[in-house]
C-alpha cells in the first residue's frame, strides 16, 4: 500500500512536470527533440540533483526505464493534442501544483530515509520539487521564475514545516503525506490566484 | 587493441571538444583563462555529466592527468595558431562531428557495461555527447544551441539505435563502434549541410 | 588545532560567500526566499561541486547543519542591516577575496587527502573557490564574472602552484596554509585595485 502510494506519486509528478516542460518548450519554439529534451530534464531533474547529493546512484530515472516512457508519452501526447491541452490550461496549472507537492514529500521521505536532519530534508524535499523548473529555465535562458514571481520555494518549505509539525503529532505517516500534499497544492493555487508575493526589498 | 581503440577514441574526442570550447570563448572576447575554463568544460562537461549520473567516481579526468593535459595543450595552440586554424573552419567542424560520434560510442559502451537497459544507455551516449557543448552554451549565456538548429541530439540517438541493431544482428563489437562513429560522423555533416532541421511547431 | 584551523576556514568562507550571494541577489530584485536561495547556492556550490566530483557524498553540508544555519543567519543578517553594511563596501570586497583564499585551501588540502595527482588538486581548490560565483551567475542570468573580468580563477591556480612550491621547500603544512591564503587574499586585492586583466585577444 505505501510503495502503490509512493509509486503513484511518482508517475502523476513526472507527468505534470513533463507537461509543463513541454509547454515552456514550445513557447520558445524549440524543435521536437528540444522539446522531449527540456520534458525530460523538467521531470526528472529534482530527483536527479536530490539522488547526486545524496549519492544515491546510478540516480532513479536510470534504474527504472517505466519513468522515461511516461515522459516519451506524455510529451508526445502534449505536442498532438496541443490545441485541446490549451484549453485545460487551468488543469495543468492544477496538475503542475500537485505535482509540487507530490516531489517535495517524496524528497522528503528520502531524507529522512537517509537519517539526515529535519531542516535538511526540508531542503531536499524543496529540491526535489523546485530542481525541474529551475534547470528548464537557467537552460531555456531566462531567469528562473522561482527567483522572480511564485513563492514556489517558499509553498515547499511550509508544506516541509508541517510535515514535522504532524509527525510531532504523532499523525499517521500515510496521512501525514496526503495533508502535506493537499496542503502545497491548495496553498499555491491560493498564491497565484490572489498573486501574492513576498514583499520585494526597497534600497 | 580494444583499450587501444577506446583511448584513442577518447583522445581524438577530447581534443575536437577542447578545440570548439576554445573558439566559442574566443568568439565571447573572454580573457585566456576563461578560454581555458570554457574549453575544458566543453570537453570534459559529457563524460563528467555521465560518470557523475553513474555514481562512478572521482569522476574519469580526476583519475587521469593525461586528459586535462590534452585540453591545456589543444587549447593553447588554438589560441596562438589561430589565424591559421580558422581557415581550417572545415576541419574544425568535421573534428566535432567526429567528437560526437567518438563520445556518444564511449558513454554508450559505458552504460552497457553498467548493465542498464538500452533506452537508458541510448541517453547516456546522448549525454556523453551533447552536454560539454550544453554546459558551454549555457555558461556563455547563449540558448544552447542543441536546442535552436543541428538537430545533435537527434544524430546521437539515430547512432544510439543503429548500434543496438547491429549488436541484434549479431556484429562484431569494434566493427558495431566504427559504424556507429562513422554513421553519426557522415549523418551530421549531411544534416548541417543541407541544413535540415527538425520541423518547428505551430501555434 | 588543525581540526580547529580548517573549521574556522570553513566558517569564515561561508559567511563571506553568502554575504556576497545575497547583495548580488538584492541587485536584480528578487524576493526574500529568492535572495536566501542564491546566498545558499553561493556559500555551498563550490564545495558541493567538489564532493559530486569526488564522489564524497551526501554532500558536505547535508551531514552539517551548522553551515545552513550560518548562512541563513548571514543572510538574513545582511537584509536586515543593509544600509549599514552597504557602506562597509570594501569590508565585504575583503571577505570575499578572503573567502576565496580559505575555500581554495580548502579543496586542494581535500584532493590531496584523496590521493590525486598535483594539477587536479590546484583545479579541485579553483572549483572550490569559485563554483559559487558561478552558479549564482548563471542562476541570475548573466555571463559569470569569472570569464569576464576579475581573472578570479588565475589567482586560485597561482595560489595552488605557491601551495606545492612551499610543500617542496618542506615547509610546515599550517603555515603553507596561511600563507597560501594570505597571498590569494592580497593578490585578489591587488588584481582589483590595479584593474589588472589578463590580455584581451584580438582578431
């Protein structure tokens, strides 16, 4: 049941990463290749950065060639059905959103695995999560949106703070995932449709 | 003569990289140090990625002074022979090409030796080389050009599943190597000179 | 006192490195979490890209959670009292050029403990010094400094020679050390006050 839950989690985060990698891709034009390129880096690049700095390797994406299928397929179907996908660009917001808090409890979790300190896995699992976008835009040359506008980062860190907060509690570990994951993505919708920000620093 | 033909590979390899890292940097009007940084991070940046991915580390030039003393070499002589080598812009361009081909076999080979499945070692050829000129690009501050026009990447993976079709069909392994250099070789030259480009995506 | 020497390096380089990230990230405007972000990626990123390379993993400050704290205590720090640290300008300018002499030290003492040869040590010591900078550059969009002006990396590899000079002339290991440190802190000084450059090639 836990490994169906961590697995699950897994296969609808590469998804909706792929899916915003493919998007960003053809905003700026790229080829096919470019595009299944950025996909694959935008899905798989927060595990990735999380299992080179634990040392965890040949890192997941090479020992399991059902996640690399899963981008192939996702990327294609988004460049197909392009027009249709558009339309539910809401629900990709939606699944991107979930997907942040999906990754960022799976890093977690693999932190704590390691028997590393709370505010490190914190970091791991903000990694975990952030990584994707982060690499996407520094290649696509812009400056990464994380640093700019969506508090994305900041979601991932209080979703992180109350993981431990509910473990303190003595809170079920199933049921502390699934909050934590409900807690990140209603928080980020919360962020983006009332745009807030933190507060930029005036000199 | 199979150690043999892999150092030769990856000698002739580094030294076409080292070269095209160089002119990038030099074409930037850097200083000579950052030619030399950007020219070894263009010919060590594939196979560090790769080796990195792998877990097999200190990653290969860390081991093996003999490399970086190719870069500095190559590097240097392009700086002070560079009248004369730009009217060699052909041969330059025939060097990377075959730099391509010479790495995508290594990282290839690499993966099989791992034992990981073919897709997964398809990337990794992929990988070992395209990212030195990924990492230079986004270094220099450029959209990578992997992203933009030659369709690199797309010549690796053609190369990557040309080798697993031979290997089916049963063919001898130096001879698979050398089809597979000369094929990715042959495959960019036609590419870049009749200028084919994946099909753009419209809106 | 060894142990105490390179922890008091450890420390001094963090604070001025994340002192460093944190102005370059108040520069271009980014929000708090984003300006806490790159001051991490600063102070840590030459030291993690050391120990990915060297396959010492987790990754230093994974097993430390006293140089996250350090740093985000810096940070915040400097955001907090910014109009009074602005106009310790050159104090800062000096930390800086302090910090990479100690990291420096830092990485070369680290390669030679794993038994590499000369010449990578004095390239892990100039990783070590001067990764940071460069991944807070390319994170914020520019063409890292590194490659344009400062010739950072040049005083980095003349320390590193000055390090083994001074290990020939058997000189004891502490004080190397120090001078070590002291001559790339008044090098890097003397670079900038002059305006020193390495040559420009011209075409």
């Amino acid at each position: 049941m836990n490994l169906g839950t961590s697995e699950v989690i897994t296969i609808l985060g590469t998804i909706s990463f792929a899916m915003s990698g493919t998007f960003s891709a053809m905003q700026k034009r790229l080829d096919p290749f470019g595009i299944l390129i950025i996909a694959f880096v935008t899905a798989i690049g927060g595990g990735t950065v999380r299992d080179l700095l634990l040392g965890d390797t040949p890192v997941a994406w090479m020992r399991d060639i059902q996640t690399c299928l899963i981008i192939l397929f996702t990327s294609i179907g988004a460049i197909l059905f392009k027009t249709q996908v558009k339309k539910f660009k809401v629900t990709l917001f939606l699944f991107d959103s979930l997907g942040l808090g999906l990754f960022t409890v799976l890093g977690l979790q693999k932190g704590i695995n390691f028997g590393l300190a709370p505010g490190i896995c914190i970091a791991l699992g903000t990694i975990t999560g952030c990584f994707g976008g982060i690499i996407r835009d520094t290649l696509l040359n812009t400056i990464p949106l994380i640093f700019r506008k969506e508090i994305y980062a900041t979601v991932c860190i209080a979703g992180g703070l109350l993981y431990y907060l509910l473990a303190f509690l003595k809170v079920d570990l199933t049921l502390i995932k699934l909050i934590v994951i409900a807690f990140i993505f209603v928080l980020r919708i919360i962020v983006v449709k009332y745009k807030l920000t933190l507060p930029k620093l005036v000199y």
